[in-house]
C-alpha cells in the first residue's frame, strides 16, 4: 500500500479531487521511486480568520488520517510541485503549511505539522520562516526530474 502527500491550496472556486498518478518507477537513492498519490482540497482565498483555522484543522486532520508522509498547503498564487508521478524529496519551495509523517520527523526533527504564517497570502512570512529541511531530504529540481532527487528519501512503504 503506497503512503499519500496531501497538498491543499487556495482557489477561487472550492472542490476536491482525488488523483492516482501514472506507474513508471526511476530508482532514486538506490531504491525504486515511491508510487505516490494525492488527494488535492482547494478553498477560497478571501475567507477570514476563523476559516483560516478550520482549513489548518481539517488539513492536519486529513493528513493525520490518510497516514501521509508529507503533505503541503500553499496559495494558488505561488504554487509549488509537491509531487508527479514519483515522489522524489521534499519540494524546495517555502510552503504555508506542511505535515510530515514518522518518517520525515525521524529523518528531520520537524513536523508534524509546520505553519509558517498565519495566512496562507502572507508570502514574505513564509518565505521568512521556511521550514530548515536537511539539504539531502530536498529535491534540487523539479517534480519531474529525476536526476534533482534528494539524496535521502526515507523508506515510505508501508506494510500490509
């Protein structure tokens, strides 16, 4: 059973998808790629504060109960490749929110759940205060390009 990155982001328009991604495996950091899938929540960018809070809350909670290994909320104005086909690393870009599971926790020290500004628009402060990832956990290119992977991905299959 393969473990799913959740990513949310804001939109004009709320709804959600859900979306299985293709089967073509690269070998990065001397194991087979993870098969990854995700589930995608988009929510409107002019709410206040107190749906700003239940969006944080119901992300947590929806990572926390699909036993993701990361998952990223950002706003549709800078939006970052959280994953393709494959997961390879943690994206580079600084993110709103973010949720590792055990397995980027053991490997980092941060998490479970990283918010770095109060809103999701308030891009200076979270670019301010990105996560401090180790250098080897990040991918250097995109989520398409194999050849950026990081360097150290934890084991993330699960077992039966």
């Amino acid at each position: 059973m393969n473990r799913t990155p959740t990513r949310i982001s804001s939109a004009e328009r709320p709804f959600h998808s859900v979306r299985s991604l293709a089967r073509l495996v690269p070998v990065v950091a001397g194991r087979k790629a993870v098969d990854a899938d995700e589930v995608t929540l988009h929510f409107q960018a002019n709410v206040d504060a107190r749906w700003v809070e239940a969006i944080v809350s119901v992300f947590a909670r929806v990572a926390l109960e699909l036993d993701a290994f990361f998952a990223a909320g950002f706003h549709s104005k800078r939006p970052v490749a959280v994953n393709g086909r494959h997961w390879l690393g943690i994206p580079p870009d600084p993110l709103w929110l973010t949720w590792v599971g055990s397995e980027y926790r053991s490997a980092s020290g941060l998490g479970p759940l990283i918010r770095t500004a109060e809103r999701p628009d308030d891009f200076r402060a979270i670019k301010r205060a990105r996560a401090a990832w180790p250098a080897e956990l990040v991918r250097r290119g995109d989520q398409l390009d194999t050849e950026r992977a990081a360097t150290v991905i934890p084991s993330l299959e699960s077992g039966p």
